[in-house]
C-alpha cells in the first residue's frame, strides 16, 4: 500500500498525543489531518509541544466541533482522550463517519474499551460507561498476542497492564506456572498524566519511591481478564505498583511457582520461541534494564530461576509499548501496513 492515510488524534495535548504526533511524523504511510483538542484549539502544535521542533509547521490543534471535516473516505483514528472522556468521542466520532460512509480504523488508548461488557467497566472505574453499545466493536489486546488483523476497532491495554500481560501470558499459555502471580511495578511520573498533581511534583518524586494502591490498582482486574480471553485460564494477580524517581518508564517483577521444576535456560528457550517471530519483545539472559528500552518500541524480558520459584522480569518504557507505540503497531496491523512501520527509531540510552 503505498497511499498516504489522513490519520486524527482525540484527545490530542497529553503525553500519549505527544508521543504519537512524534510518531507520525517519521511514518512513512500516515500523515496528520488533525489533532483534535478542545482545551488548546487553535494553538500551533509546536507550542504545546516544543520537541516536534518544526514538523507540522504552522498546523493547529483543532476544536472538537471541527472533527466531522477530517472524517472522509478512509481514515486512522487514534484516541488519547482521558479514561472516561474516550468513550464519547469515539461514539461521535463513528456516528460522523457513518453519515459519510467513511471507513474508519481505531485505537484507543484509554480504559474505555479495554472491558468486553460495560458492568466490567463499571465495577473498576465506578461510573457507567459513555458507549456500552459499541464495546463489542472492539478487541484489547497487546499486538503479540494476537494474530492478524481484527475485526473491528482496538482498546489498548493499560502501561503496567501491557508489562505485565508480556511476561504472564506465555506463561499461562505454555502452561509452567500455577496460575497465582505476584506482581511488583515501578513506573515514571508520565504514568500519571500530564495534569500536574502532587506524586508527580518534582521535589516530591525525585530521589523517592514508594507504593500506592497496592493490591487494588486497576490494572489487576484488566490483567486478569485479558489472561482469561488469550489463555483460558484466569489467574488471581496481587499487584503493588510503586511510583519511581525518573519520568519514563516500568518495571515489572512477576513472581510464579512452575508446576514442575525445570532449569532456567529452558524457560528462557521457550520463552524466545513463543516470541520469535517479534521484534519488539526480546528475552535476554541476565535481568532488563530500564534505560536500554526508555523512548523505544521495546519490551525486554528477563528470567530467573530457583527449583519451583520463577521470577520473570519486564521493562518497558510506559508511553510507547505501553502507550501510543503499542496503539501505532496496532494500527499498522488494522491497515495492512508493515506492523513496526513508524517504530524503529531507537530509544537515547544516556537519558
């Protein structure tokens, strides 16, 4: 395919927009019709984003009442909206391009569409949801653990969820692990949004660490469902997420008895094998490390093994795999594109 596709941002000001306007713009099949944005419209995208430098010239974000003119033919929709604000403008968004028989594709990196009935939703996010009709239009997932393209639209997983499900997943699969996992998470402060709050103050964060909801975070339930579609097997997963002294980035310790012993090289094997044929996924020997993955496309898994106790470790930077880069492979794969078109920039090492 060779055409040039007009791709639409939602939501489009936060750290996830930011990342994939940095995307798009070294892609060579897509190109920006419009970031839309209700809070900064009518602002030049280089001044809420100074790092694009000069990539979308004197392009503006776009009011939301705008956004049925960039709905025509044939369009990429990416949706970066906030948990809860998602849902509404995806509904709009598809209401706008069936009265113009336009055919649409979109990820959505929100929590709107990761829940395949609304009172899943509901019981996690304690609010209705803003477009239960239309959940069964999507499929969450993380694009490795899914062949093909899918019908219908995508609801990527969460940052700590796409950790996690990378490292529990196969494990499930391939059965080796009693299905109780224990998990520990580390994430940057870009996890908690661009909106500034008080764990992400500077003075706060830096030079500090420390636990927050631990074993009733979100993503555990998230986890837990996604394991029970792809595996048929629903793990319990107790979950403590931690805050980091750094912006980007997680860094995921999952803890599992094997069912049977077995050394750890063949864990390691079989775990290349299961993602052999992805080049975003790499199983190394020794543990991860953070800043080999940060600003890249890239999960890096490590494994450790003790008799029956196994230790699997997943690093990967929270705004790409676990984000916007996560949502630009599915995107390539719903378009028939090259999957890691857009992705193979390399991440900076000395951040």
């Amino acid at each position: 395919m060779n055409d040039t596709i007009p791709t639409v941002i939602l939501g489009g000001t936060g750290y996830v927009a930011g990342e994939l306007l940095r995307m798009i713009v070294q892609h060579p099949q897509l190109y920006l019709s419009a970031a839309i944005s209700e809070s900064r419209a009518g602002e030049q995208i280089r001044a809420v984003f100074p790092n694009l430098q000069n990539n979308f010239g004197d392009q503006t974000f776009v009011p939301r009442e705008h956004l049925a003119e960039h709905i025509s033919d044939k369009v990429a929709i990416f949706c970066a909206a906030p948990h809860g604000a998602s849902a509404a403008l995806v509904a709009e968004t598809i209401a706008a391009a069936a009265e113009q028989t336009a055919e649409l594709t979109i990820v959505d990196t929100s929590a709107d569409f990761r829940y395949a009935t609304a009172p899943e939703y509901e019981a996690v996010y304690g609010k209705p949801h803003g477009a239960p009709e239309l959940l069964d239009q999507f499929t969450c997932s993380v694009p490795e653990h899914l062949s093909g393209t899918q019908s219908g639209h995508i609801g990527h997983p969460g940052c700590f969820t796409t950790a996690i499900l990378l490292a529990a997943v196969p494990l499930l699969k391939l059965q080796f692990v009693e299905p109780k996992l224990y998990a520990v998470g580390i994430t940057g402060s870009t996890g908690s949004g661009h909106t500034p709050a008080s764990n992400t103050h500077h003075p706060f964060r830096h030079s500090n660490l420390f636990a927050y909801q631990p074993l009733t975070h979100r993503h555990a339930p998230e986890v837990t469902a996604i394991c029970r579609s792809l595996t048929d097997t629903e793990p319990t997963l107790q979950f403590v997420p931690h805050s980091g002294p750094f912006t980007r980035g997680i860094h995921i310790t999952l803890q599992a008895q094997l069912t049977t012993p077995m050394p750890e090289t063949e864990v390691r094997q079989a775990l290349q094998h299961f993602y052999a044929d992805h080049q975003f996924v790499q199983v190394l020997d020794g543990t991860p490390r953070l800043k080999d993955v940060v600003g890249s496309n890239y999960c890096h898994l490590g494994v450790a093994v003790n008799g029956t106790s196994l230790v699997l470790f997943s690093v990967i930077d929270n705004l790409v795999k676990g984000a916007a880069g996560g949502a630009m492979q599915w995107m390539n794969r719903q378009l028939g594109l090259d999957e890691c078109a857009g992705l193979n920039l390399p991440g900076p090492a000395w951040v």
